[in-house]
C-alpha cells in the first residue's frame, strides 16, 4: 500500500447543539473528493480527536467511508493513551473501512516514554490491528517525541508501513528516512517545510493545508518528484505563510475559519478551543487570497 502523495488532514464538523455533524461532514468530503487529494485522514490532530468520544469517533469514520471513493486512502487517526484503548479504536476503525490507521503517541506520562515503551506500545498495536499501521509523532502537541532510533526497531514489523512526522526538524526526518526500510513510507506532517522533507526523502504529506490549498499542494510534491526544484522552492516560499497560521499560530480553529472563507461549511471549534478573532480571520484572507483556488 503506498503512501506516496498529499493527503488532507480534515477537521470534524459539530452542530449547534455540539454534536458530531455527520450531514456536513459528508458535504465537505464531496468537495474534497473532486479536488486532485491523494486521500483523508479523519479523526487526525486537526480532525479534534482527542476532543471526541468513542462512539462519536465511530460516527465521523462511518460517515467519511461513505463518501471517500475507493480510489483514494482513507486513514483514521487511532491514537489513545493506553496501549489496549488503541487497539479497539484500531480495530474498530478497520471494521469501519479504514485503509490504515495513524498513531498518534501517548504523552500523559511524558518522563515514563521511553524508546522501549514506545517500541511496546506500538508493536502490540501493529499485532492486533486488521489493517496497516502508521506512526504519529506530534512533538509539539504531546510533548514527547518518538525518535529514529525507536522508529528504526518498530519499522521491521510487517504491519508497521510508515510515519507521519508532524515536526519541521528536517534532521530528523532525513534520519527517519535512513535508518528505516526502503518500503516504509516517511510522510511530512508540516506545509512549512514540505519541500525540503521531499528532499530528503519524505514520500508526501498528511498536510493541514492541503484541506485548503489542495491543488497547490499536490503541484509542490508533483514538482519536487519530477526535479523542477526552482519551481518547487518558489511555490514552498508562496504557501509558506498560510501553512504558517495553518499551524503553529492558529492551529485547529485558524483551519477551521479558513475553511469558511473558501465555502466550506466545517462550523467552529469544539470547546474548549475557541473561533479565531476578527484580526487572525483578515489574517487568513489575505494569505490564501493570492492562490488562484481560493474564489475572489
């Protein structure tokens, strides 16, 4: 199964009343699926995962497969803090129709996550779950960061296929790359430097601003992958600033927001996140608006 493309991270829609809007969610995958997107992932950092329970988890995966064509890679974030939890949400995800599920690292007990630990950890779930398996590390949001020379001893496991690597530390992508099979697929998490992970040998990107930038984002990694590197770099320096307030500086509710501007309708954060301020939304405009996909 190849891992090879750009991939959108989506956010999960809730109704007035807070609830998983799965009407919506189905409105916005059609507009995702006419897009030129490798695949989707739900449930992911930006999909508010860790802000929904297991049932509503359920809601949103059976929702997304009915719309995400056969065609295209549908990923499940599974990611829990107890290694049994992230079993059943793995399992459960497979029994949805999920091609694979994404990983997330545990990071509650931040001094007690160890190469070893993560090793266990994830080796009992690529056991257990029904489809492939990659690894999620999210420094910036768990606090812990899964290592190379974990990732390394992980990787042999036949079920393990891949990693997503949220961080923009091209070093240790570059050593991802390297220190694992030539078959497991290291896949950039950051819009901000997308390029570069191409370069160093990332095979695509499960990337925030794919979901509003699609075709700008596949034309980066198309680029890249057919040697027009001074193309490439250009476009990097173009999408730069929108993946910027995409991540680190609005994160979840900036995507959200930027969403509503292009026409989709994905509502507001969930509590206890809150919508962006007026100033942060002109910020938004005025970023995307110099990109031919974004209407006028």
């Amino acid at each position: 199964m190849s891992f090879a493309g750009v991939f959108a991270p989506i956010p999960t829609p809730f109704d007035e009343h807070d609830r998983v809007d799965t009407a919506r969610l189905k409105t916005a995958l059609q507009k995702w699926m006419a897009t030129s997107l490798d695949g989707v992932v739900v449930l992911g950092s930006n999909g508010e995962a860790a802000l929904l329970d297991d049932f509503e988890s359920d809601q949103a995966i059976v929702a997304a497969r009915d719309v995400v064509s056969s065609s295209r890679r549908f990923i499940v974030g599974t990611g829990r803090e107890s290694t049994q939890a992230a079993v059943r949400a793995s399992k459960r995800a497979a029994e949805h129709g999920a091609d694979a599920v994404l990983v997330r690292t545990p990071g509650f007990f931040k001094t007690q996550m160890t190469n070893d630990v993560f090793v266990r950890h994830y080796t009992a779930v690529a056991d257990a779950s029904p489809v492939p398996v990659l690894l999620y590390n999210f420094t910036a949001v768990t606090g812990v960061n899964l290592l190379p020379a974990a990732v390394a001893r992980v990787a042999t496991h036949p079920n393990v296929v891949g990693m997503k690597e949220s961080g923009g530390d091209i070093g240790q992508i570059a050593d991802l790359v390297t220190s694992t099979p030539a078959t497991f697929s290291v896949i950039a998490g950051s819009a901000a430097t997308f390029y570069p992970a191409l370069c160093v040998g990332a095979v695509g990107g499960i990337l925030a601003l794919a979901c509003v930038l699609p075709d700008a984002c596949m034309k980066l990694f198309t680029l890249t992958k057919a040697g027009r590197h001074e193309e490439a770099r250009a476009l990097q320096r173009r999408l730069t600033p929108a993946a910027k307030l995409l991540g680190q500086q609005y994160g979840v509710p900036g995507l959200k927001a930027a969403l509503g501007l292009i026409g989709y309708d994905v509502g507001v954060p969930r509590p206890p996140l809150a919508p962006v301020s007026d100033a942060a939304l002109a910020a938004l405009r005025d970023a995307l608006g110099q990109f031919e996909e974004i209407p006028a």
